[in-house]
C-alpha cells in the first residue's frame, strides 16, 4: 500500500485523492503477454483493460506494475488525456527495488499524462520551484538524485484545461468506502467500516461534531457531515440541499431522517427543453454536441449530409435512397477543430462539407446522442426516430396526486412536507422555507470494487498518450532520461457527389524514465493523425521559467493522507547508476518473481484515484506491497 498512499500524498497538492479499490495478484499465469517492448505490453494491457476488466469492476483508471525489465531507459508508458477513456492506463517497471516511492513517483508522472500534463520542458516558460537538486517537479523530462514531490505550475494549468472538457464524467462520482481495498484508516477522510465520521488527522480536523482520534461522533452529536447535517443535528425535512443544475434537472430537499442529501435524480424523460427533451438530465441537441466534441465554431451540418453513411473506410455513401434523411444515424458537424487524438472523415459535397468523428477503435463514428429531437414530440431511440411514447412515461405524474412530480425513474419526486411513494401523507416537522421535497425512495447503486482500478475526484477531460523513459529511442513518445519521449473516395450515384478525406488521431504521447536526456522522437502516424510521446530522463543543466500565471481551481473535498515516507532515491535501472536509497525504511516481503499492476480512478470535488496491484510473471524480483 505504500506505492498508493505515497501517489496519493502527491495528488492531494492538486486536491485530488487516490484510492486503491481493486488489487489483483497474478502469480500464476500473466493475463497478458508482459514485453520488454513497452509499447507492446502497453496495448496487451490496455486491451485486457477493455476487455475483461471494466465488465468487471467499476473504476477509472488501471495501472500495471511489472518487475519486467523495459528495453533501453523505459520505466513508464501511458498515453496523455486518455483519463475517462478506454485507454486510461499505464505500465510501470518497478525500478528501485529498495524504495517503493521510485515506482510510486513514476506512477504519479503516469497518471499526470493520462490527466493531460505535458513534461515541464515542453511547455514554454513553465516553472518549478523546486531545484533539480531538490528533486524538481513530478512531470519533468529528467530526474535528479532525489524524487520529486510536488507538481508544477505548468501541470497545475495543464491539468486545469484538461478537466473543463466535456469527457470528464468518471472524475465526478466519488467511491465507496466499503470498496476500498485494505483495512480502514482513521484520519483519511474517508468514512469506512467501523467508522461514523472522518475529518482527517487530529492536527488537521477542524469539525467539531466529530473526534478526530476514534472517528466517532463527539458527545451529543448526531451527524458530522453531509448537505442535511448542521451544527451537528439533522436538518428539517424540506431544506434544500441540491439546486437544480438546468431545466433538465430536480431539486433535492432533505427528509429530515438522514444528513445526506437524496439520491440526485432528473425531470421525467420526455420533458420538453429548449430545443428538445429531456433525457436522463440533460437536454441532448445537436447543436451543442457538435460543439462538445469539435470545439467553438463548430454547427450542425446541412441537412443533405444526413443522406448519406460512411463505412469504417471513409466511404460515402447514400444511407437509404438518393433522399431519405437519417436524422438519428451518423453525426455530422461542420466547422471547428478536430480532437486531436480522434480520427474522423470528411465528405466534400457541392453545397458544403460533412464532419463525422471516428469513435475510439475506429470501428464506428459519433451517433447522433440518444434522445435527440427528430421531430415534433419525436426522439432518437436506438438509432431510429419514434415517438415519445418509447419512455413509457405517459401521464406519469398523475400517480403523484398534485404533490409530487414524475422524475427520470418514473417514481414520484413529492414536493417539501410530502412522503413517497405517492405523495399522499404529509411529514412531520417540515422546513417551511422550502418549495419541494424529493423524497422518493431510491436504489442506490452499489459500486463495485474495481479489480486493477481506481477512483479520483475532479471533473472534465480529453484524451491524448505519453510515456516515460530513461533514454532516447525512437518509438512513439515524449524523451524524458528517466521519462523518455517516444516517439478520398467519391459518393456512390443518388445524392450530391461527395468526396471523402479520412483524418487520422495523434499518437498518445508517452514518457520514459532514465538517468540521461532523451531526444524527442517525432510524431507517430496511425491508423489516424499521428502526436508525440513525453519521456522521463535525468536532467539537463538546471533551468527554472517564471511561474505561468494560471492556477488550478481548489476541488472541494480532501482525504487525509495516509502514512508515508520522506523522498528516496530517483529510479535508476540496474547498470544505471543507482542512487543511494535513503533514510526510508520499507518493509519488503520474501523476494520472488512477479509483476504488479494497479488501477487508479479519478472523481470530482476532491479527486480520489484508486489502485489495483497485480502480480504477473517477471523476469526479476519484485516488491510486495500488501
């Protein structure tokens, strides 16, 4: 547990938190083929990932440690703002078998790729106030004598325009402290088994409902925290505790039993919104999708692209007859700036240009989102335009006997002072300040336990690759001498004579440890637009930019950090020039043969970031961390 407590530590400056929530040993057979070749276990296990994992285990992002020796400098790979994607995820060589921070600061320069942070030498005047001596910032090309400890403020802005993206949504769901993976721990801010409250370490806990040395609650007290606890004591029923967040969406109010606010739920399917209906919370239009995913300047496109369907090859052709129009197939946009580490196709026309976005894999492009407006109290449902009748929510609200109305799940959501299910009996000792109470009782999903996964709290994101090296090389990244830095077909008859021109994603940039500089290598071209790859290396003379002027947003919640140690040495492969280790005293297990790998997740408020260690099958021995 040392290698996530010590990540987590270092993500805690960002108000991010990471938490272990799913561990797997594989000491029998590998799940994967684990290479020397980083690039290749990189895939093997990102495919595993998609494939197996995340059927099984909720989580967000999945890391693997290896004892496997990388070639040349490598000790790290993950490819940048994947975060939220099925490529969030990155290997790690267990380098500094002494000191468990060497693969936990790897680790956290991983995750900051996967979070869109580039290497602190690529980003114009960037600054870190810490001295490479010191051990500098976590995402610098190179590596000093000592561990870095802190972010800077160039990874504090990359990591600020990553998450106002619009894929960000894994990074908002907290996890559940019962899934967390190892004994429970008073002081770390997470309420877990045994516990009533949590409000960090003694030294650092600031609320008087709760003692911080036992995390029970203080004497007299009944709740500790919560949206409907205050100054210790449950509020009434009909206080609000959760605005609507837009047209789309309910009020919560408390119900005066529990401090938490109710499960947040939505308008009823169907509800008419500006420019459509809702669904499930949002107001799905396209217009606002097509800005979603190619950025400002971006507009639906003329209607006669929607006249035609593009294979997986960029080959256009008309959908169904020279004119049928297929509002709720193929998403097609005009304008704006294509992700970069998306591919797409472009069908050329007489009368305009028709953008559609590959989805990740290629095998498809963007639908139109589920619930658009097609027509006239019409929808897209299931790639088909039909009524609204499909959200089998007619009259819904009848049920609720004018107090209450239908919300997305077809339970009644009562109005302040009315209790479930059908809003017919009045509660006792009710807010009166209050308009409307939700007080329908609501499963609420359990989630489980991610094996080789974790959960941090924050907010929105995109996707991109780098990886970390020790020497230069010429694959696919981002050189870092710790960190290393790899490296038209026209329309069938029918419609409007289109021309196809098929756009191809950037390489996901990946960064590398090692004790010497590293060239950057050029970029890669794939199957689509091809981007660099940050490696890790060991400096180059010091040099120290001013300070960039954007900081990054404090998130809300924080978790005490758990037990760690002071900064070891700088991870070295063996032949390397290893450093002294230093004062830490780590605690190892019988050596052996294996690899680990662990998962990590992001949420939002303050981010928490699990982890799930695996044991594979190593070519050197490796470190137990239990």
């Amino acid at each position: 547990m040392e290698v996530v407590n010590h990540v987590d530590k270092l993500y805690q400056e960002l108000n991010f938190r990471v938490v272990l929530v799913g561990l797997e040993m594989w000491n029998q057979r590998d799940e994967i083929q684990v290479s020397s070749n980083p690039d290749t276990t990189l895939d093997n296990f990102l495919r595993w990932r998609t494939q197996r994992l995340a059927g099984r285990h909720q989580h967000d992002n999945a890391q693997l440690i290896t004892g496997v020796e990388f070639t040349g400098t490598t000790v790290g790979l993950a490819k940048v703002s994947a975060m939220c994607s099925q490529d969030s995820g990155a290997v790690n060589q267990d380098h500094n078998l002494e000191n468990p921070v060497g693969v936990a600061s790897t680790m956290a320069h991983e995750m900051g790729h996967n979070l869109g942070m580039d290497h602190d030498e690529n980003v114009q005047g960037c600054y870190c106030p810490v001295p490479r001596e010191g051990g500098g910032c976590i995402m610098a090309a190179s590596i000093g004598s000592k561990f870095p400890r802190m972010f800077s403020q160039c990874s504090r802005a990359d990591l600020e325009m990553f998450v106002e993206q619009p894929r960000t949504a894994c990074l908002a769901n907290a996890p559940d402290p019962s899934q967390m993976v190892g004994d429970p721990v008073c002081g770390n801010q997470f309420v877990e088994r045994g516990e009533q409250c949590d409000c960090g370490p003694p030294q650092a806990c600031r609320n008087p409902c709760c003692n911080a040395t036992t995390c029970q609650l203080a004497v007299g007290a009944h709740c500790a925290q919560g949206a409907c606890c205050r100054d210790c004591r449950v509020t009434p029923a009909g206080e609000l505790c959760r605005p609507p967040k837009d047209v789309c969406d309910l009020e919560e109010y408390c119900d005066g039993q529990r401090p938490v606010c109710p499960e947040d739920v939505f308008q009823e399917n169907g509800t008419p919104c500006p420019g459509g209906y809702c669904y499930n919370g949002v107001c799905p239009v396209l217009a606002q999708r097509c800005q979603d995913l190619w950025g400002p300047g971006s507009q639906v496109a003329e209607e006669t692209c929607y006249t035609y369907s593009i294979s997986p090859g960029c080959q256009g052709r008309p959908a169904h007859g020279s004119s049928r129009v297929d509002t709720c197939g193929t998403l097609y946009c005009e304008g704006g700036r294509k992700p970069p580490e998306r591919s797409s196709c472009t069908l050329t026309l007489r009368t305009g240009t028709c953008q559609a976005l590959a989805l990740e894999g290629g095998a498809a492009y963007e639908p139109v989102p589920e619930g658009t407006k097609c027509g006239e109290e019409r929808v897209c449902w299931k790639g088909l335009c039909r009524h609204l009748h499909v959200y089998r929510s007619i009259n819904c609200s009848a049920q609720c006997n004018n107090h209450g109305v239908c919300n997305h799940k077809g339970a009644c959501h009562c109005h302040p002072g009315w209790a479930p299910p059908h809003c017919t009996e009045l509660l006792p000792h009710v807010h009166t300040g209050s308009r409307s109470l939700l007080v329908g009782l609501l499963a609420s999903v359990v989630l489980l336990v991610a094996l080789l996964a974790g959960v941090v709290f924050y907010q929105k994101a995109w996707n991109r690759g780098s990886w970390r090296s020790s020497v230069p090389k010429t694959a696919k990244g981002l050189s870092n001498p710790l960190f290393h830095e790899g490296p038209s077909v026209p329309a069938r008859g029918g419609a409007p004579a289109a021309t196809t021109h098929p756009s191809q994603p950037t390489r996901p940039m990946v960064s590398r440890t090692t004790p010497k500089q590293l060239p950057r290598a050029p970029p890669v071209t794939m199957s689509n637009p091809p981007f660099t790859i940050p490696v890790y290396t060991r400096p180059p003379p010091d040099q120290l930019r001013p300070p960039s002027a954007k900081r990054l947003p404090e998130l809300k919640p924080k978790q005490g950090a758990k037990p760690t140690f002071p900064p070891p040495v700088p991870p070295v492969k063996p032949g390397a020039g290893r450093a002294t280790p230093g004062p830490v005293q780590v605690s190892l297990s019988p050596p052996g043969r294996w690899a680990a790998g662990r998962a990590v997740s992001l949420a939002g408020a303050l981010p928490r970031v699990t982890v799930h260690q695996v044991c594979v099958t190593p070519t050197c021995p490796c470190r137990d961390f239990s």
